[in-house]
C-alpha cells in the first residue's frame, strides 16, 4: 500500500467535506479545488504531463465557476455540521474498500492461471498493487458519493447542490478509473469536459434561483390594492 496514495484519499475527501460543511463560500470553493485536484493525482504511477495538465485545469476551472456562483448567493451549509459529514465519507470509502477488494476477489480465478482468491495470512501475490491503487480509487468514489448525493437530491437549487452536482460526478469518475482501469486520452478530455460541464449547469441553476428569488419576495410583500368606496357610501 502506498502512503502517498492514502494522503490523496485522505485530501480528496477532506476538501469536499469542507466543501459542502463550510458556511464561507471561499473556504468551499477552495475546498472543492483541493479534492478535485487531489483526485486527478489519484493514480499510480503518473500519467503523462499533458494529461495531468488537463487534469488540473479542468479542477481549477470547475472551482473558479463553482466561487463565481456562490459569490452573492444564499449560503446553504449543511445541516449536518462537518463532523457528520466526515462520518459519512469515512463510511462511504470503507464501503468502497470492501467493493473493490470483493471485486478483485472475484475476479481472480476467471484469469487463466491466475491466483485464487485471497486468504487471510498468506503471502501477497503478484497484482497487489494494482489492486491496493483500485481500492483506493474506489473508495475516494465512494466516499465523495456518499456526501455529495444529499446536497444534489435534497437541498434547493443554489451553490450547495452545484457543489453536489461536482462531487457526485467526479465521484462516478473515480468509481469508473477504480473498477475499469486507467482511461485513454480521448477519454480523459472528455472525463475534464464532464467536470466543467457539470460545474456550469449548476452554476446556471444556482444564478436563476438567485434571480427569481427577489422577484419572489418583492411579490409577497407588495399588499394588495384596496378597492376605492363609491363616493356617497359611508363606512360603517
């Protein structure tokens, strides 16, 4: 098991519960940059500097967008407090540890002179590796997959639920590279679009419930017209 590997765990699901636990919206916006570019390190070894590249500057473009949308707006921290949000991802990427490893428990003998499954106490076989660096990535998935489904289910639109909308689609990515392996550079442009993408939909969402909401409540506050009494009619 690699220890580097773990701190990027760690950093990945520590930005994104300061990210959906914070009531600053500049301590979220740099919280969510900090797990969207840890999580482009998640991978062992490195792929080349161009996708790096294009990487990094899709996490940093996703939480210059998400900083733009909560600047003005309503500030919607979560009910829970950061303490129950960092339960859950810790919840959230056991499960993911125990779905990856299953996974790769099964698919082992399907290989042709592959090992069996893995026991406790015997020695590690050849693959460890890659399947320490699977878990890992499954578990940060998960992990942002279980705090990031609640703010994009079950709060109004805003920048809480475009934060949710990020975290819940770079957690389907990171479950995807777990299980499926390493994507292609077509794939990995694509996978940086989907991020951007997601970050500007909820961005657009979050800036129509800003705009509708004063229009709102100037409505509701306007009393309405008192018809004129005819003149001669006195009041009783």
């Amino acid at each position: 098991m690699s220890l580097a590997l773990v701190a990027i765990v760690l950093a990945i699901c520590a930005g994104a519960v300061v990210a959906v636990s914070t009531r600053d919206s500049g301590a979220a916006a740099i919280g969510l940059a900090v797990s969207l570019v840890a999580a482009a390190l998640l991978v062992e070894p490195l792929p080349s500097a161009a996708i790096l590249g294009v990487r990094i500057m899709a996490a940093l473009l996703v939480a210059t967008i998400i900083r733009a949308a909560l600047r003005g707006g309503p500030r919607q921290p979560s009910p829970l407090g950061w303490p129950a949000e960092a339960l859950l991802a810790t919840a959230g990427a056991i499960a993911g540890v125990g779905l990856a490893v299953g996974l790769a428990a099964l698919a082992a003998p399907a290989s042709p002179g592959g090992p069996g499954p893995i026991t406790p106490g015997a020695p590690p076989v050849h693959g460890s590796v890659v399947i320490t660096t699977m878990a890992l990535t499954v578990a940060a998935g998960t992990g942002l997959l279980a705090i990031g489904i609640a703010p994009l289910v079950h709060v109004r639109p805003g920048g809480r639920r475009a934060i949710g909308l990020v975290l819940v689609t770079q957690a389907v990515l990171l479950i995807r590279i777990g299980i499926a392996g390493p994507a292609v550079e077509l794939e990995e442009i694509a996978r940086a679009a989907l991020l951007v993408v997601s970050a500007a939909t909820g961005a657009a969402l979050a800036a129509a419930t800003a705009q509708a909401r004063p229009s709102a409540s100037s409505s509701d506050d306007t009393e309405p017209a008192v018809p004129d009494r005819p003149r001669g009619v006195v009041a009783r």
